[in-house]
C-alpha cells in the first residue's frame, strides 16, 4: 500500500518520513522451524504479509506476530542479514530463523556474537521438576518458587543466564535477551527438549551440583562422612561428595546415572526435527 498522493497537507507530512520518502507499506514474513510454533496454526510454513505504518523496527513487528525475540538467531531481508533494529520497509520478504543448529547460517550475520548456548539457566517458578533435572545433570540451574516475572527477568539479564519459562510473555520483555519458551508439560520431555535445544549432551556433568541449593559439590573422603551414613550406603559406595553450603552428602549411586543414560537413550531414539524447508 502506498500512501503518495493520498493524503494532502498536514496528514501528508505527518506520515513523510525525514528525507521525505512515504512511509508505511506492507511486507511479508516467514517463520522457519520451531519459531512456527508461536503462530495459529493456519499461519504456519507461509509467509505472512502484514502492512505497517511508519517505519518500524523488524523486532516490533515480528514480536507482534506473536514470536518472541528471544527464540530468533537470523533474520534476512532479501537474502542479506540484518538486525533486530532494522526499520522495514515496503515489499520487504522478512525471512526469520531460530536458534536450530540444522540451518547452516554460517556465512550469514548471526544476530548475537555470543551463541544462546551458554549452558547456565534460570528456571520459571512452574518448571521446579525441570530446574531439578537440570541440577542432577550438572547444569547451574537458578530456581524459586518464589521469584516474581521482573526478578526472573533481572536475573536472566544481569546474571547472563538463558531463561526457561512456559510463558511466553515473559520472553516479550526487554531486557530478557537470552530465553527459551519450552513446549512440552511433560519434565521428562522438557530436559529433553531443553538438552536438544541448546545441545547439552556434551555438557552433562552427573554428580556435580547440590540438587537443593545449586552449589558445586567437593569431593569427601569417605572416613569423614561415615558416621552421617546409612549402614547400606556405608557398605555399598564408596565415593562422596558434599556441599559446601548445606552440607549435604551425596554419593555416586545409580541417581544420576540412570538419569544420564535415559536422557542419552531419549536424544538417540529420535532424530533431529525434520524441518519441511531450509531457507528462504
Ligand atoms: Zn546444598
């Protein structure tokens, strides 16, 4: 749509940008891979063509579809990259990637120098189970039941960790850089989802952080723990660790393990996402 001629006098200057040029116009997005998962359903896998007054930014109207900033690592318009401030204009064809390690987008400009994957976490108040099963493999995992949506985000921002939440307005704010929405209700499907997501199978370290308070666990010897042990955990184990905060022991039962194994055996059965196109 353009507005040249269409409206005289002072309308006209109002939606004149400052070199003079007409604003406002409309332009299409597609959504590749998850990020689909954000749009109703008949708006999947096509691109959408919205019409915009102004010059606004790709971030503003992209959030306005409904898919959060925080979900996104390329954007191109005509092939070229660009940023998340890029003010879009008529008849652009916006093309909008995710963070999915399947589209190769090397040569292209990513969004963020820094990759999502940095493996430290904070972990919405509904997602406890999640936040344990994190801890158990390893991952520095902030959780509270207690935590309110602007002390979470504070936290995402100023501690520099990805925030997990089933609420997907909570990835709208702006401070909120690093976060992901998680889809499944399910903990077991979620650590699964949350460890293909941001590829943590490398990364899993069992035996290694408090379950109670996230603290890295130090090595014990076993004469100094004795007397706090079950006769069955005295006699069976033989390798300890604690927390240097509660104090509390831990040994390298079948726990961890058995939980390592089954996340191994979950990310193995299925394959990655089949994605039904790769680019735009
Ligand atoms: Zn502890």
């Amino acid at each position: 749509m353009r507005l040249a001629g269409a409206l005289p006098g002072p309308e006209a200057l109002r939606v004149r940008g400052l070199r003079g040029s007409v604003l406002g116009g409309e332009a299409s997005f597609r959504f590749f891979g998850e990020l689909n998962d954000f749009l109703p359903p008949d708006e999947r896998q096509r691109p959408l063509l919205r019409s915009f007054r102004g010059r606004p930014s790709v971030k503003h109207m992209i959030e306005a579809l409904g898919v959060p900033h925080t979900e996104i690592e390329l954007i191109t318009v005509s092939g070229t990259s660009v940023d998340f401030a890029y003010r879009v204009r008529d008849g652009d064809a916006v093309c909008v990637y995710p963070v999915f390690e399947s589209f190769d987008v090397t040569p292209l400009l990513r969004l963020r120098e820094t990759p999502l994957r940095t493996a430290r976490f904070v972990v919405d108040t509904n997602l406890g189970k999640l936040a344990l099963y994190l801890r158990i493999l390893g991952f520095d995992t902030l959780y509270s039941n207690r935590y309110g949506d602007a002390e979470i985000a504070g936290i995402s921002s100023e501690r520099k960790r990805i925030l997990l939440t089933r609420d997907r307005r909570l990835l709208h704010r702006r401070n909120v850089t690093h976060g992901y929405w998680v889809r499944s209700t399910d903990p077991r499907e979620q650590i699964e989802e949350v460890a293909r997501r941001f590829d943590l199978v490398g990364l899993i370290e069992p035996f290694h952080r408090c379950l109670r308070c996230n603290s890295e666990l130090r090595p014990v010897d076993k004469s100094e723990v004795e007397h706090r042990l079950e006769p069955r955990t005295k006699k069976y184990y033989d390798e300890f660790r604690t927390c240097p905060d509660c104090g509390r022991i831990y040994w390298k039962g079948t726990h961890f393990e058995h939980m390592r194994q089954e996340l191994l055996a979950r990310l193995q059965g299925r394959g990655a996402s089949d994605d039904p196109d790769r680019g735009c």
